[in-house]
C-alpha cells in the first residue's frame, strides 16, 4: 500500500528496487550524511467509448503531450473530466498578491490525490503485453504510477514518519526550473513485529466473473492466505444476500489454512451479487473477529462490474474511522479479470471510501508482487490525519498543478500511512530572481495523528539548495522517468502515431537508467514503451 491515501470527491464521496549513491535527502545516505531530520511527538458494465478520465497531482506537464497527428494541426490535450486539487496556500503567506517578492519565505500545504490507488498503472501494464495490446478501456491517471513504482527512500524510526527531498536543476520552454520530489516514509515492520491480523474475504460471485476473473480471485485470495500467521483469523463471504458465508470467522492454523483454501477453492459464481449485499455480509463478518489493538481488514474481490451508491460509500468511510486504541476496519479493493473487460470505478471508490490501497490483478505473477510481496505495507497502518506542508526560500514559487484554482485540497481526515511504505510527491519550482541564493533552506513538515493511540505527531526535514543540487538525484530521475511514461500512455490512447511523448519518455527513462542502471521497474517501463511503438 502506497503511504497516503486520499478521499475525493471522485469516488462519489464529496460529503463530509534501484540503488543510488550519495546523499538522498533524508539526512542518511550511501556516502556521506548532508542532511538533517527531526522527530517530535507533539460504477460497473463495459464501455464502447474512449476513456474520458485523467488529471494529475504529481506536478507533471499538464499541457498535455501534443504533437502532429497528420493534419498539420497540433492535437488538444486528453479532457478531464475530474478535478485537479491544487496545493494549498499557508496563511502565513503575506502579501497573497506576491507570493515571490524575493525577500520571504512562502509555505504550502501539498495536496495528495488517492495515493493509496494503484490499479491504473498495472491494468495499463497488463492492457499492452497481452496478445493483443490495447489501450481501450484503461484510464491513465498519472499520480497513481508514483504509487506502484518504488523508491527505495530510508525507513522511519518505528512509530513515525520520516520526510525526505531531491532537487534536481533543469530547463523546459519556460526557462529554468527545478524538480523537486518530496517523499514521505512509514516506519519498517516485519512479519513478526505485525499485530495479529484479522481478514474478511468478500468475493464477487456475479456471473460476469466466470472464466479469467475467477480464476484470477482465486490466485489473489492463495496469495493473501499465504500471508497468514498463528494467531490471524479469517472469514470468506459471497456478495449474496440469500447466502453469503463461505466460511465463518475462524482462527487460522498458519499459513495456508486447510479450512481456508478449501472455502476459496470451492467458491462459484452464479447468482444474485450486489455490493450492498457484500457489505452487510462482509462487515458482520468482520464485527464477529474484531480485535481493537489488533489489524482488521475487509478485502473486496470484483472485476468492477457492479455500482457503488452514495450509501454504499459512506458505510465504507465509516468503517473506516479509526479512534484512539480503537482501529477502524479499513476496506482494500483488489480487481481482476482481463484488461479488456475490467472496470476499475468500482475497486477505486472502494480503496478511497474505505481508506485502503485499490489494486488490479492481472496475472498470477502480478498477485504475488502486489498482495505477497507488499503485503505489510497493504495491510499495515502507522498514522491517519497525515499532512504535508513545504516551506520554499525566497526565489522559489511552487508552479501550479492544473486548472480550478478553487478546488478543495484532500481533507486530512482522509489520508494514512502505513508501514514499509512510501508516499511520492514530485513538483516544479521556478526562480523569481535572477541572482537566487542557494543558501536558502527547503523544509519539509509532516503532521499526523497515531494510528492506534490517537496521539498527535510531527516530524520535520530541512536542506539547504546547494546540499540538495549537489546530492544525489536517482530517486527524482525516477520519478521523471515515470511520470513521462504514463503521459506517454495517455497521449497515446487520445493521439494515435503521436510521438513526441514517447521521445520525451525514452529521454526520461535512459537518464534514470544511467542513475540506476540495476533497476528492474525501469526495465519494464521500457518494455512498456517499446510496446507503444509496435505498430
């Protein structure tokens, strides 16, 4: 599970592995340590149609990638038909009229979009290396891909969050600007640290996931039962009304539990299956096996071919609150089934209102990677209430994200962290000041409420320009590298023969595969590329 997750309004719920070398911007590094951290307590069916959805709160180009498309005229950009929530001006920016007067510091709160959402960039992965490669149907949303690729940043101290920073100088038609790429770290778990953990598996059983989807469920839920320990409970409901048990609340033997294999083995598809039905189930299930101090979580397994209402959502948002000593029981959203026919509405408003991660699962080898290999940080929960605030020094302003200057930023109420997980948010800066004074300090706060003992906490990282220009920038090359790959993608899917972006991202790539030559995820997205190329 990526770090933060966020709440929008898009989810229908407005109510309420590289290495790098050198100093890598949190105060520890692969050779020398430059810089400083402090800790203080303190909607379902198959669509015909082009896919209409995108936006961005990564800070990457949201001109658009645009090029000739044969008619000699230059291609408008893919539509939005969701908001791009903006960075948040800090009160103590005065005067709001000059925001870079060159003399002041200027303050901002970052805006996080549904970072714990990570179906987008896998259901485009799986859409192009299958036999036959399409785009159709795939929304690219590009913050999503900061979510599924890794970023090897230091670990927190246990019970915290740790800020980190690269800087990188460059220039783009506007003149000189700088990468910034903040990042935000859970603290490590290991399997034996973990409280003990307690699943509800809540399959869909409509008859649209026969064949691929089913086979796919029962790979998740495998994987996901591998994961279990002594001490761990487990309940496997149906989304059906008239019989939805499967397996009641029952104490695991281990990893692999008979009992539990047997429930997922045996299950079918074929009746009645609403997400109405599965919540009820699912959640008396989960009442049933509730332990406050412990782990409680409801896993949902779809192809998205069902509709979430408004009420659906709020019951998944209120199951999720967490109280002091009292957990909440948060929901995951895994969906499977083939690229072509999977809908990804359903398994992100579910990730959003249940504030969890939302994956897609498109292969077997794709559950290992993303319910075996991640799965602490899937489960896990560190903090909630998490908030991100940069300070600039004079002669730096933050570019704007996108249009709607009035859109609300992401409530805190919303956002958690979880353990052996990050949280990547990448931005432009641009100098107001032709002499810019490199002393100046970026610093980085992050407030958060303890997941389990309610307790408030902070934690601050502060770097000087020239420690950052002069440390390492693998991480933020990276960060480059992807955000030009999914736009890439997106071009692609609205501009047919449109090749600019993919230059632009094999430019990105080759000079993150420079910084870290061994990185097997780079590796892929250039696969990814060479794939939009074929004709």
């Amino acid at each position: 599970m990526a770090l933060l997750a966020g709440c929008s309004s898009a989810a229908g719920l407005d109510e309420g592995q590289g290495g790098g070398s050198g100093t890598d911007g949190f105060g520890d590094s692969t050779g020398a340590a430059t810089g400083s951290a402090s800790q203080a307590d303190s909607a379902g069916g198959i669509s015909t149609e082009e896919p209409t959805g995108w936006g961005s709160t990564t800070g990457a180009d949201e001109t658009g990638a645009v090029s000739s498309s044969g008619t000699g005229e230059e291609p408008s950009p893919p539509p939005s038909d969701e908001p791009t929530p903006s960075d948040e001006k800090d009160p103590q920016n005065l005067p709001e009229a000059d925001l870079c007067a060159g003399d002041e510091t200027t303050a901002w709160r970052l805006a996080v979009r549904d970072a714990d959402a990570m179906s987008s960039p896998a259901h485009a992965r799986q859409a192009m290396l299958g036999p036959w490669p399409s785009l159709t149907g795939v929304e690219v949303r590009p913050w999503e891909f900061l979510n599924y690729y890794t970023f090897a940043y230091p670990l927190a101290p246990p019970g915290q969050l740790l800020a980190g920073a690269q800087l990188r100088a460059s220039q783009d038609d506007l003149g000189d600007m700088f990468e910034l790429q903040v990042a935000v770290r859970g603290p490590e778990l290991t399997e034996t640290e973990r409280p003990s953990l307690h699943l509800t598996l809540a399959l869909d059983n409509s008859g649209s996931m026969a064949g691929k989807a089913l086979e796919l469920l029962k790979s998740a839920s495998h994987v996901l039962a591998s994961q279990l320990r002594v001490g761990d409970s487990v309940a496997v409901v149906r989304w059906d009304q008239l019989d939805p048990v499967l397996l009641p609340p029952t104490m695991v033997s281990g990893p692999n539990d008979a009992k539990l294999l047997k429930a997922i083995d045996e299950f079918t598809v074929g009746g009645a299956a609403e997400l109405t039905q599965a919540l009820s189930a699912a959640y008396a299930a989960a009442d049933q096996q509730y332990v406050p101090k412990d782990i409680n979580r409801v896993v949902f397994i779809s192809d998205g071919g069902a509709t979430a209402t408004q009420d659906d959502l709020l019951q998944l948002a209120q199951r999720a609150a967490d109280e002091p000593l009292k957990t909440g029981i948060h929901a995951i959203a895994v969906g499977v089934g083939d690229p072509a026919l999977y809908r990804d509405d359903l398994i992100n408003a579910i990730g959003v209102a249940g504030a969890g991660p939302s994956v897609y699962v498109g292969s077997p080898e794709a559950a290992e990677n993303q319910l075996g290999k991640r799965f602490l940080g899937l489960v896990g929960l560190t903090a909630s209430s998490v908030d991100v605030r940069v300070t600039l020094p004079p002669g730096l302003q933050l570019e704007a994200m996108g249009s709607a200057p009035d859109v609300e930023v992401v409530g805190q109420d919303h956002v958690t962290a979880a353990p052996n997980d990050r949280v990547v948010l990448h931005r432009r800066l641009r100098p107001c000041l032709a002499d810019l004074d490199h002393n100046g300090a970026i610093v980085v706060e992050i407030g958060w409420t303890d997941a389990l003992t309610g307790e408030p906490k902070q934690a601050s990282a502060e770097w000087k320009l020239t420690e950052l220009l002069s440390g390492d920038t693998a991480w933020v090359a990276k960060g480059e590298a992807v955000l030009a790959y999914a736009e890439a993608l997106r071009a692609i899917q609205y501009h047919a023969g449109n090749t600019e972006a993919i230059d632009t991202a094999w430019e990105q790539l080759k000079a993150a595969k420079t910084a870290l030559p061994d990185d097997q995820e780079l590796a892929e997205i250039e696969q990814m590329l060479a794939a939009l190329q074929e004709p």
